[in-house]
C-alpha cells in the first residue's frame, strides 16, 4: 500500500541512489584527451607518417564521447508502438534469436500478473473512496506533483532515466501518483485542526557557542568554561541593546542558522534536544533565556512567536505541516478499513478465507459448599448436659 501512496517520495529517494562515481567517471570520456596530441602529431613534414598517427587518435576519440551525450530514448512512444502491434512482432532479439510479443505478454502474466492486478485493485479502491466524497484530481495537479518531484532531485540526473533504471514506465508512474494525490485528499477531508494544534508550535532563534573537544578532562573544563564566558558576554551585549539577530549573525557558531538571524523557523516537542526543548517552552514570546548547555554547546534562545499568534499565512505553512503528520498517522489504518470493508473477488489470487475464530471456553461451574456448622460453645455444651439422677 505505501507503494502507492508514497511512490513520489520513493522515487525521489531512487534518484539518489545514482553512482556519483559512475556520473563522474563518465564526464571525462565527453572531453577529447586526445586532440591536444593530435595537433603535433599532424605537424611533422612527413606527412605520409602523420596521416596514420591522426586516424587511430580519431577513432578512440570518437567511441568514448558518444555514451556521454546519447541521443534520448521516448520509452512511451515505443512501449505505445508494440501495445499496438500484432502478437508476432519482435519485441527482442539475443544472438539472432527472436523473442514476440507474446512471449514477452505471456511471461509478464505468469510471472507478474498476481502482484499487478493487487495494484489494480488497490488503485481502484481509492479511486472509489475519492468519487464517494465528490473529490477529482486534474492533470495540472499531476502535473504539479512530477514538476516538484523532478524539481527535488540532483540537477545531473534525468527523470525519464531514473524511472528506467527502476523499472517505472511514464504510465505507470503517472497511475500511482494520481492515486496517491485521491488518497491524500481523502484523508485529508476527515482530518479536523483545533486551535490546541496550532497551539502545539513556537518559533524560536538561537545562539550557538560550541564546546570545543579536549584531549583531556582538564583541556575539556577549560574548553566549556571559555564557551561558558563566551556566551555569557554575547547575553550581556543583548541586554546592552544589541539586537538578538545581529548578535547572531555576528557570534553564532550555527552556520545552518546565523545568517538568518538565527531563526529556527516553527517546531513543536520532540524537535530539539531535551535541555533545549525545556527552555523554549517556557519562555514567553519576546523573551531569551539564560545559558543553555546541550550536548552541542552552550544557546540563547529568543522566542519570537507562539503558534496560537501565528498570522493566517503562518497558520497555512503550519497546516501543511500538521496535515502531514496527521495524514502519515492516519493513512494505514484508513486504507485497511477501506479493503476490510470492501467485497473483492480476485479469480487470479483470491484470498484464503480466514479462519473461524476459537469459541471461548464454557464457563467453569463453581459449587459453592455450605459452611459448616459452628462448634458449640464450652457453656452451651454444659447447659445442653442432663442432670444427674439423684438418689
């Protein structure tokens, strides 16, 4: 199921999994080492001699630059061309022997057949989900999603190529992604925020000085007591009118952070370290804490915003954010209930019926005994006896 409502992510992260030393590897077999050699070569007066050193040094040339620039494959239109065609076309040959449509048709079905037409179900599943509550995806949303898709992976890989390489056609790619866009829409129609959701955020900037390694325990002392006094005199500058921001950008050790001002942009608990995370909230907006010592250094934190005051476009940035978390939570319990729930007849791999679940046990029949009858009493037992007999 993630399959299909993360293949967007997945094939990001495909994109990644390019050889950096196989791209780099290739970059120098497009540059012609050989034509500086060349030049001298067909200088000499023996021009007979020069014609033949030229001819060699052209053709290794030539072999080389031609994987590094190839001419682009349309894998649509060809797999488009053999749908079309008859049974016996040629779809491959291996050493003169030929491989047809229906052989390649034939294995597809034997060997894939079960794991596709689930796929099939599963997209038919979500699409119905989506036409019960009125909800249509465009092809600009489509569009959309593969632009940020393409817009996220590294410039020196081609898109085409990294669905290729993982055996994703444009169709099939396309299918699972305009699946993947109903169910999100899906989810998120049944997921209400509250304003205890926003609630959950601050927005914070911090100031980093590091604690420097030591090659022992004095050195490190000594180390965290000059960060300890760094920072101290950095806080002491604020409170002497320096602007929390420039300060920042002038002795922030963070360099992810300082030159925007430090700002860690909005996050919620569970985002920073512990130590961190205990100061930020319980600050008020506008306030700096003390020192705070975490396991990278010492921080000023400076809250300049909490999540119950954010603007409506801030509020937007942070629904975005919640929708995610919520719909990443929600999802596989969503999409389960949808199967339980639906009547699927798969002739080609249908499910074994479940088996009856076990009867409990009858219940255990406890007598209860009565409870013996006291002893009499010592006095009881005098009273009870006869009296004698006198004579």
């Amino acid at each position: 199921m993630h399959r299909i409502l993360r293949i967007v992510s997945s094939a990001v992260a495909a994109a990644f999994l390019f050889s950096a030393v196989a791209i780099a590897a290739e970059k120098p077999a497009a540059t012609p080492a050989a034509k500086p050699a060349a030049k001298p070569a067909a200088k000499p007066a023996a021009k007979p001699a020069a014609k033949p050193e030229a001819k060699p040094a052209a053709k290794p040339e030539a072999k080389p630059a031609t994987p590094a620039k190839p001419g682009k494959v349309d894998r649509a239109a060809l797999l488009a061309k053999y749908k079309a065609a008859a049974p016996t076309a040629v779809v491959a040959t291996v050493n003169g022997v030929k491989i047809t449509k229906q052989q390649l048709m034939d294995a597809l079905w034997d060997w894939q057949a079960p794991s596709v037409l689930d796929e099939v179900i599963q997209q038919e599943l979500i699409k119905q989900a989506a036409e019960k509550k009125g909800i249509k995806i465009t092809q600009a949303e489509i569009d959309a999603r593969i632009a940020e898709t393409k817009k996220r992976m590294p410039p020196d890989q081609d898109f085409d190529e990294v669905l290729a390489r993982y055996g994703i056609t444009k169709a099939n790619f396309h299918a699972r992604t305009k699946s993947g866009l109903m169910a999100e829409k899906v989810v998120k129609a049944d997921i209400k925020l509250t304003d205890a959701d926003f609630a959950q955020f601050i927005r914070a900037s911090h100031i980093l000085v590091r604690i420097q390694p030591g090659k022992d325990e004095a050195e490190r002392t000594a180390n965290e007591n000059a960060a300890k006094e760094k920072i101290d005199k950095i806080l002491a500058e604020i409170k002497g009118g320096l602007k929390f921001e420039e300060a920042a950008k002038k002795y922030s050790e963070d360099d992810a952070t300082k030159e925007k001002g430090g700002d860690l942009d909005w996050f919620k608990r569970g985002r920073m370290a512990p130590e961190f995370e205990k100061a930020a909230f319980e600050l008020k907006a506008g306030e700096i804490s003390e020192p705070v010592k975490t396991f990278y250094g010492y921080h000023l934190i400076l809250v300049t915003k909490l999540g119950k005051d954010a603007s409506p476009a801030e509020k937007a940035e942070l629904k975005e954010q919640l929708m995610r978390e919520q719909m990443g939570a929600k999802m596989p319990a969503w999409f389960q209930n949808l199967r339980t729930n639906a009547k699927i007849e798969n002739m080609i791999n249908p499910e074994l019926p479940k088996p009856p679940a076990p009867k409990p046990p009858p219940p255990q029949k406890i007598e209860v005994k009565p409870a013996p009858a006291p002893a009499p009493k010592a006095e009881e037992k005098n009273e009870s006896k006869p009296e004698e007999k006198k004579e």
